[in-house]
C-alpha cells in the first residue's frame, strides 16, 4: 500500500506541475499576442512610409527615364 500512495503523490505533483506549466504558458500567450499587435501596428506604419519613399523614388525615376527614352514601358 505505501508504494501506491507514493506513486499517487508522484502523479498528483507531476499534475500539478503540468496544471502550473499550463497556467503560465496561458499567460505568456495573452502577453506575447499582446506585444505581437503592438508590433505589427508598428510595421505597418513603417511598410506605408517605405511604401510613400518607393512610390516617390520610382515616380522620380521613371519621369527621368520617360524624359530621356520610351523604356518607362518596360518598367
């Protein structure tokens, strides 16, 4: 009989600890979600004003090219 009441405990910790790991992860989850958001909001204002520079440098680029040739078709 004490060796089962030992295995009992054992499993009870064990489960414990798995309910505890669980519990934790749960939260560092909402956390991470939570910093991934902020993040992405960041990016996206980023990607619009690399998006304005790109579109302003291509536009220079092209009236450059349109002026000197007809090769802004190809582009």
């Amino acid at each position: 009989m004490p060796t089962m009441t030992k295995k009992t405990t054992t499993t009870m910790v064990m489960m414990m600890i798995l309910l505890m790991m669980m519990k934790k992860k749960k939260k560092k989850k909402k956390k991470k979600k939570k910093k991934k958001k902020k993040k992405k909001k960041k990016k996206k204002k980023k990607k619009k004003i690399l998006g304005a520079w790109i579109h302003e440098i291509f536009g220079t680029f092209v009236k450059i090219l349109g002026n000197k040739s007809t090769s802004n078709k190809n582009i």
